[in-house]
C-alpha cells in the first residue's frame, strides 16, 4: 500500500479555474445512515469546461451525480451552481441544467419525436417553438430520419444520441452526464464524445460526467478522482500522469514476490510497492531498467512489463491499488 508521504505530490491544494465557474462545491460531506459517501468534497468547474469525475465502483461518483443533478439534497457544505445556491434556488437552476442519466430515461414505446415532444412540456414549451426545437435537434444529434421510429428499434448507440437531444431540447448551459458511454460500442462512444467536444467549442455548454472509462477521462479538460468518497487528484489528464515521475515499470515473481521486490530495492536502490502481487515501480528511462532487472534478477522473474503513465497508474499511485472498472458505477449507492 502506497504511504501516505509517497502519493502527497497529487495532493495539493485545488486549483481554481480562471474563468467564471459554473459549479463551485465545498467541503460536501453525505451519509447514508452510519456510511459516508462523500467526506469533505470541495471543486471548481470553470463554465465551458469539459469535466469529469473518475473512480471505481464505490468511490462515490453516483452519490455526487445526484446531488449535483438535484435528486437528493445537499447535507453538509454549500454548492453554488450557475451563480445560484443549490440549497434555496433549486428551480432555477434545474431550468438551466440539462440531465441524461446512466439507466435510459426515453420511453421506449413512443417515437424520438414523442419522447423529445413530452420533455419539451415539462419545460413548458409549445407550439412553434417547440416543433423547430424538436427538429433542430433531430438534425444536430443525426437523427431526422429516424425520428418517427419507435425508440425500442434503435441501437444503444442512437438511444444515447435520443437521451442527449431531450436533455439539450430547452437549451441548458450546463449538461449533466453519469456514466454516459455505459453500453456502447467503441465506435458509437468515441462518436458520442466527439459531439460533447462539439458542443463544449461551438455552443459554450457546460459538461460535467461521471466515469470509470479512462478513455473517457482522457478527453475531459480536467478530472477529478474519487476514491471511497474522498476527492484524491484534480487537475487536467496529462499533468496528473506526468507526476508520477517516469515510466512504470512492473514485474511478476516466479516465486516470493516479497522477497524478490526486497532484493531489487536493496541492490538497485529503488523504491518499489507491492500491488496485487506485482512490484511496481516508477522511474525515467524505464527500459533501462528492465535490461538490469532481467541481468540481475532474470531467474526469479516470470514477466516484466514498462510503459508510459497512464490514468490507471495515476489511481495506483494515489491509492495504492488498481482501478477495478467491472460493475463500476452499476451501484446506485456510491
């Protein structure tokens, strides 16, 4: 388990977006019952910025979404969005904010047109207005031609392009999205991200997304990671990995990995950790290493592997252990 002192590099006061923000939270803290989600969250997201929240199953990316999002209500700590305060202006500020949730939220028994016409009234809009913005979105998202299917007949892919014209139809500044490329294929989520770029650049809206994909994460602006309700890292992707100081080079035992790992770091002087039976080691010119490690150590190593850091590694570095992304987010509870 990495020490307290060997992660503090990333743990440095959060930095404040220049631009005005959208979002500004403080110290946010949520039970539910006698367990704590979300322990002394504080962030800035700056309008226009595509922002995201990444951590496992359980580190409490759900619980944020739906304070965030107004499903439950903020316990401890204060939150200001769009320049209104969550607590005492609500309404207003869901009349700005736009929301597609993991679960699908389209009526799979009416049209595209249907589901985005029925969205348009709880927002109250009408008539005219509401037939242009209906087709407007229909062309933006690619979906005209399908807009008198059924919602059932469409593809994962196009049923997400359906949630994401509804969510924008009252024109939102801002744009909430949990888990938003859960069930699609790679083609369809690189496809569905390139259009959050579209809209971030060329309309100014504001994204903020919750994920467990590093893919995903890669594209934000700048992300946060949460890990067991705790916020760990905030900065933009590349400055995260370039942190951790080299590459990452990891090694498997062909025996006693405790034993082989106090070895290398005796007569190598490294500092290696130990993470699900894998020495882990970070260091410039990592294939200079592996060279020595396999001169030194090549009858007791069944594997060694060296590359650049990646978001995975940043979360190894940080916690200690690895990034399981199986079932992540499927846990309404985070």
């Amino acid at each position: 388990m990495a020490s307290a002192s060997a992660v503090s590099p990333l743990r440095a006061a959060i930095p404040q977006p220049a631009a005005e923000s959208a979002i500004e939270a403080r110290d946010i803290n949520f039970f539910y019952g006698d367990r704590q989600a979300l322990k002394n969250v504080s962030f800035s997201i700056a309008r226009g910025e595509i922002f995201g929240f990444l951590g496992p199953n359980g580190g409490g990316k759900t619980t944020l979404f739906k304070l965030l999002s107004t499903l439950v209500a903020c316990q401890t700590g204060a939150v200001r969005m769009l320049g209104r305060d969550l607590v005492g202006e609500k309404p207003a500020i869901q009349r700005r904010m736009g929301v597609v949730f993991q679960h699908p939220s389209v009526d799979d028994k009416l049209t595209v047109r249907e589901n985005l016409e029925h969205h348009g009234h709880l927002y109250g809009m009408r008539g005219n207005r509401l037939r242009e913005r209906c087709r407007q979105m229909l062309e933006r998202v690619g979906l005209a031609e399908r807009a008198g299917d059924l919602v059932e007949t469409l593809s994962g892919g196009l049923r997400r392009r359906t949630e994401l014209a509804k969510a924008l139809l009252h024109e939102p500044e801002l744009l909430l999205l949990d888990e938003p490329s859960t069930g699609l294929d790679p083609g369809a989520r690189r496809e569905f991200n390139d259009y959050l770029a579209h809209l971030r650049r060329d309309e100014g809206v504001t994204i903020v997304l919750t994920t467990h994909y590093m893919e995903e994460a890669e594209r934000c602006d700048r992300i946060a990671i949460l890990d067991e309700g705790r916020m760990v890292a905030i900065a933009p992707p590349g400055e995260l990995k370039e942190q951790i100081g080299g590459d990452v080079v990891a090694v498997r035992a062909t025996g006693d990995v405790g034993a082989l790992m106090a070895k290398i770091d005796a007569a190598m002087g490294l500092k290696s950790t130990l993470v699900d039976g894998t020495i882990r080691i970070e260091r410039p010119r990592g294939h200079e290493l592996v060279r020595d490690l396999v001169d030194r150590f090549g009858d007791q190593i069944e594997s060694v592997t060296f590359g650049k850091p990646t978001l995975e590694d940043v979360f190894v570095h940080l916690t200690g252990r690895r990034f399981f992304t199986e079932g992540a987010g499927a846990n309404s509870g985070e």
